[in-house]
C-alpha cells in the first residue's frame, strides 16, 4: 500500500500467488531486467527500489519458485510468485498435515493415523 494504490489484490491458484495493485507501476528496469540491490528507478527523484523485492526474489529461488514483476495493461503493478513446480516436486507422504502432526499414508495411498 505504501508505493501502489488501492485496491490491491492477491490471488492463489495452485501454487501461483499473483498481487496486483493499482497504482502508477514499476520503474521499466524493473519488469525487463529483474530487482537489482539499490537499483533506483530511474527518476531524478532519487527513489530507489531498495533490497525488499531483491530479497524477495532470493527467497524465492530457495524455494525453488520464481518472482516475477509485469506493468499489467492498463496500470498498476503486479508481481507472481509462481512456487507450483516446487510445490508438484515435493514427495506425497512424509509432509506435516495444516494443524502441523506428521501426515503419512499407506501403501494404498490412503491417509493413516499414527496414534
């Protein structure tokens, strides 16, 4: 909220976050060539895009997803956060269930309780 506009909003779809906003957009470079640390936007304003989407972009390749950056057409911002290949990577079994106990199936695929 603090560099677009309202509304902004976010959409998850198996695995791909997607936060699009509606203020004046990233600088050029941005989209074209990737965050890059303390990069300004090119302006004589001296405002510079600063670590946040570099680090971003970092922990995203720790994930194993990608984050990219788009001026969609008409205006405003938008930055994907795709994660489905590594999501479609991680083994079936073995993982931790939402309220965090271990979750494990059978050999049949069916889910097992451990307790």
């Amino acid at each position: 909220m603090r560099h677009g506009a309202a509304p902004v909003t976010v959409e998850i779809e198996r695995g791909i976050l997607r936060v699009r906003d509606s203020g004046p957009g990233f600088p050029e470079a941005l989209p074209a060539h990737g965050p890059q640390r303390f990069r300004t936007g090119g302006g004589s304003d001296g405002q510079g895009l600063g670590l946040g989407l570099t680090i971003a972009s970092g922990q995203a390749r720790v994930l194993g997803g990608r984050l990219t950056f788009a001026n969609p057409e008409g205006g405003g911002a938008e930055a994907t956060l795709d994660l489905s290949h590594s999501l479609a990577d991680r083994p079936a079994s073995g993982g931790a269930s939402p309220e965090g106990t271990p979750s494990t199936t059978s050999s049949d695929g069916t889910p097992s309780d451990r307790s």
